[in-house]
C-alpha cells in the first residue's frame, strides 16, 4: 500500500553562499552602511494546497532594540508568484502587480537592507507565509508587527532561511 506525502515548502536564494553570509550589495545605504540596498533574491516552492496569495518579511532578531528590527515587509503576492528577483524590494513597481509592501522599523515602504553594529554578526530571517486570502487590506504604513499577526491570523503554512551579515 502506498502513501503521498506533500512535499515541504521551501524557500531558497540564489544570495545564499555555502556560508549563507550577505555580501555588502544587499546590505543598507544609510545608518552607517554603504551597501547597494539590493533585495536578495529568493523563491519558493511546494505551496500549501489553497495558497491564495503570499506573504514576505526580512527581520533582524539580533538588532539591539529590545524587539528585533523589521528591514521588509511585502503582502499580496498572487499565489501565481514563487520568485521575486534581485532589487524587487526597492520600489512597489519592482514587485509583482497587486503586492503592496509595508513599513519597516526606518519608516519606508520597501527593503531596508542589513547594517549591523560594527563587529558583530546578526541573522536576517526571510520568511514566506503562503496566506489563504488573496488580499490583506492594510495600509502601506502598517508595522511589521500588525503585518505578522494578519499574516499569522491567515497562514496555511510558512518557509524560511536565514541569513548572516557582518562588518
């Protein structure tokens, strides 16, 4: 007799090294960085059945604030979407039609890229929650925080990867 199994849902990155270091083109232009403020590549596969639409977020739990630090935040994707390519993140028109991306912890809209302190090494999670609703109506300021108790509130699964960043 036997079983189907479904297969896991992923993300990946074509950013990723052996290392799964950042190199300094995905890393901010500002707060004390001189990075290219690019967007990582990623993309994912093996949806959950009944994927409506997607969810995407780039979170720094090691960021000295007391509650991390939210550098992306995009809602909305069509669940006909499984990339988004390099520098997607940097303007609305560089995202899929009908994604919407909300505030970061700098108060824009779109990708903020990685900027530790000197010295230390922080992890950059990219999350993709694959949502059962074609649409979150939430406004383009929304925190990161309202973003992940909706996008919680509505998840039929959820893939991660995690990268480092250092200077």
């Amino acid at each position: 007799m036997g079983s189907a199994y479904a297969a896991d849902f992923t993300v990946s990155s074509a950013a990723a090294d052996a290392s799964m270091r950042l190199s300094e083109k995905y890393f901010a232009n500002g707060f004390g960085c001189a990075g290219g403020n690019l967007s990582p590549q990623i993309s994912w596969k093996n949806a959950p059945k009944g994927t409506k639409s997607f969810a995407i977020s780039m979170y720094d739990p090691d960021a000295p604030t007391g509650s991390g630090w939210w550098h992306w935040v995009a809602i909305n994707i069509p669940a006909s979407v499984s990339e988004l390519p390099e520098g997607a993140g940097s303007s609305i028109d560089k995202m899929p039609s009908g994604s919407t991306m909300t505030g970061t912890d700098v108060g824009q809209s779109a990708y903020f890229g990685a900027c530790p302190p000197k010295g230390e090494t922080h992890h950059y999670v990219i999350t993709v929650k694959a949502l059962s609703v074609e649409k979150l109506d939430l406004p383009t300021n929304a925190s990161g925080a309202l973003v992940g108790f909706m996008t919680n509130a509505n998840k039929l699964g959820e893939a991660k990867i995690t990268f480092k960043a250092g200077r």
